[in-house]
C-alpha cells in the first residue's frame, strides 16, 4: 500500500467514510507495519482535535444569526437576577425593576389578586423573591392599596400558581410580565366568565405604580 | 461597537444596555458552538442551547479580564451544553431513560463508549484562545484549497464525497491533501508541549 492510498484511506476511515476493502488494507498496513501504525496513531489525534476544536475557533467569530427578539426578555431576566440589589452594583436602565414593598430580588413578575369589595384586603400583591436583602424603594404601599403580599419562592411556583383559576371569593389577579412588556389583568365578567386585558408596562417603577393604581381603582369600581 | 475595556467594565457593573449589545453579539458565537458538526443539534435545538450558555455567560463576567475572553468563555459553555444534549436526546430515543454516550457499537452490536467531541467537551476557555491563534496560521500558511478543504471538512462538516463534488476533484485526493493539512497542524501543536498533552490528555 503506498502513502497516498494509506492516506486517502485512513481519512476516509476517520471520517466514517471508507469501505470494508478500505478498512481492511489500512488494518492490515498497521499490523503488518509499525511505522504505518504510529503514522495512523499520529493522523488519528490530529483528526480529532481539529475536528472538535476548528468550528469552535470559527464560532467566536461569528456573526450570524441574529438573537431572535422573543429571547431578549429571559436574557435582561437573567442579568437582573445577577446585579439584583444586594447580589452586585446595577446601573437603572430601561427595564429595571426595583421591587414594592421592600422586597429586593430579580423577579420577573408582580402579582396582584383582587377581592370581593368590602373585604378589608382587597388586594394581594406576590412577588417572586429570590433574595433576602431589603430594598429601601418602597415607592409602592401595601397600605396604600390595601394590598396582602405573597411571596413566591421562584418562577416554577409563580407558573404552577398561576395557571390555577381565580379562587373562590376573588374575582380579579394582575400580574406584570416583563418579558413581553405588559401588565396582565383576569378577571371574573359576567356569568363568571374569566375576561382578560393588557396594559403596557412602564419602565419606571412610579409610572408602573401609577398604573397599577389606576386599574385597582378601575377594578373596584366608582 | 465597543468590544473593549469600557464595554467590559458596564458588564461588571450590571448596565442594562451593555448587557444587551453583548447578547447581540455573542449570540452568533454561542449558536455556532451550538451547531458543531459532531453534535448535529437542529437549530432550534441550538438556539436553546446558545440561549442557555448567554444565560450562564452572566455570573461569569466577574472572572473575565478581557470583552474577546468572553467568546471562548461563552463557546465552551455552549459546546459543553450541546453535547450534553445530545446525550440526553440520544438516551430519549433510546428510550432507556439513561444518559449514555453517543456513538457507535462494536462488532457483537454493544454500545461503545465513546464521547461524541471529547475535546471540545473538555476544551477550556484559555485552551481555546491559544488554539485560535495557532490554527488559524496553521491554515494561514497552507494553499487556498488545502485550506478550503481541512475547513470544509473539518469546520463545516462537509463529507468527501461533497468537497470532491465541489472542487471537481478525486475523493482520494480530498483526503490526501487535508491528511497533509493535519500533519501540519500536528508539527504546529506539538511546538507547544503543555497544550499538546493537555489535548491529547482530552482524547483519553
């Protein structure tokens, strides 16, 4: 078998390319030659390094596709997780999100529940905490809405909880999801038929208890 | 775009629009680690996975002395995240509900245990930035064909059959010069005794 044959096959074989036939007479060069075993040894490793390390070298450099849009939202999630008050220093920007109440964390939602009028509580606020060191914002009042806070331990929680219907005796739950930017209001209509509506959300947490104020107010009624 | 220090210092600091301009730009890079030939993940698939290992990307940021270390940074993670993957899918369709690795059976039909990109599995961040300088004047100094055919073969995937369809040649003389095309990355990687073992040691 000359060198170019041994080559041409060996690589073939490497790349899970090469026949029976070819198999068999590089099998039979390595046996029969101990120089043609070390030179498939040799080609063997260098194969596969580059084979697993080449597109990895060129994908630093890369710069397509572009980060689909729906998956910007879990990414600025992520990064609010991280720098969230208490974990890391954190610049104010256009989606932050100090939390109400003195509750620090990264969560990505807010949770409001609204009772039957009358009630002395008619709203429960819920917030997914995923930290336990104490904000000093407390631009929104539980006393001031007559909100009851309920913490969720994470996401998993929130979701489970949410996809729940609305407990007897309350009629309406907001939440604020921030990953499509919007606030989301359930409510029970007529007949006990659930009606759903979104406002956009603000980024800035005056504006944001602003508006939730104004759909408390909607939601209880004159 | 700054790609420099600056960049990196509003990353540290948790800035919001530094964060997302960085996202824009390792996306391509993690996707592409994501997509590596070996690991044959659909691109919905990498997108998880590159997603995923931009999400890891974000606690790590602290460790980083350089904005260019955080492409190695986030390929690795993205390659790791892929192969593991794959195991997963692997064992599903297996339907043994065991997380076994890929590839292959031996002549009596038994599974052999043999990981799908080892290196690329074990491959650190600093492995990857030498080896980026390395192989690419490797490929620097070979003719443009040989070079067109170890990246299309090697980088890309493309089989034999494919390249000599391309390049209107013999499948023997694909082979020939991309085994020359690796002697010579061999000779290259072996100037660098501590990298050297380190690679082979991941082949192991």
């Amino acid at each position: 078998m000359n060198q170019e044959l041994f080559e041409q096959c060996t690589l073939k074989m490497l790349a899970g390319e090469a026949t029976p036939e070819e198999i068999l007479q590089v099998e039979t060069a390595c046996r029969q030659d101990p120089l043609r075993e070390r030179e498939f040894q040799e080609l063997r490793e260098a194969y596969l390094i580059t084979r697993d390390v080449l597109p990895l070298v060129s994908a630093q450099f890369e710069e397509v596709p572009e980060l689909p849009e729906y998956r910007v939202g879990p990414l600025q999630a992520a990064v609010r997780r991280q720098f969230a008050p208490g974990k890391g220093p954190r610049r104010e920007g256009a989606w932050g999100w100090a939390w109400p109440l003195g509750l620090a964390g990264a969560a990505c939602v807010l949770l409001a529940f609204l009772y039957g009028p009358g009630q002395t509580e008619l709203i429960e606020l819920a917030v997914i905490r995923e930290g336990t060191v104490r904000s000093a914002e407390t631009e929104l009042s539980a006393k001031e809405l007559k909100v009851m806070v309920r913490e969720f331990e994470d996401e998993k929680q929130f979701e489970a909880w949410v996809q729940k219907p609305l407990t007897t005796g309350s009629r309406a739950r907001i939440w604020f999801d921030e990953e499509t930017e919007v606030i989301r209001v359930e409510r029970r209509g007529d007949g006990g038929r659930m009606v759903q509506k979104t406002y956009r959300l603000p980024s800035s947490n005056v504006e944001r208890q602003k508006v939730l104020r104004q759909i408390v107010a909607e939601l209880n009624g004159p | 775009m700054d790609n420099g220090p600056e960049l990196l210092k509003r990353l540290k600091q948790g800035e919001e629009s530094a964060w997302d301009e960085t996202f824009r730009i390792l996306y391509p890079c993690a996707f592409a680690a994501a997509r590596h030939p070996s690991v044959c993940l659909t691109p919905e698939e990498a997108e998880d996975v590159a997603v995923e290992a931009l999400e890891k990307l974000v606690p790590k940021v602290v460790q980083v002395g350089q904005f260019d270390e955080l492409r190695a940074l986030v390929v690795t993670i993205a390659a790791r995240a892929a192969i593991s993957l794959r195991r997963k899918l692997s064992a599903q369709k297996r339907g043994s509900g065991q997380t076994l690795s890929l590839n292959e059976t031996n002549e009596e039909g038994q599974e052999i245990h043999q990981p799908v990109a080892p290196v690329a599995e074990n491959l650190a961040p600093l492995e990857l930035r030498e080896l980026s300088g390395l192989l690419k004047g490797v490929l620097g100094g070979m003719d443009d064909l040989t070079r067109q055919l170890v990246e299309g073969n090697l980088a890309r995937g493309k089989t034999y059959r494919q390249l000599a369809e391309e390049h209107a040649m013999p499948i023997g003389t694909v082979g020939v010069r991309i085994a020359r095309g690796l002697k010579k990355m061999r000779e290259q990687l072996e100037k660098r005794p501590e990298l050297w073992k380190e690679l082979r040691n991941h082949l192991r």
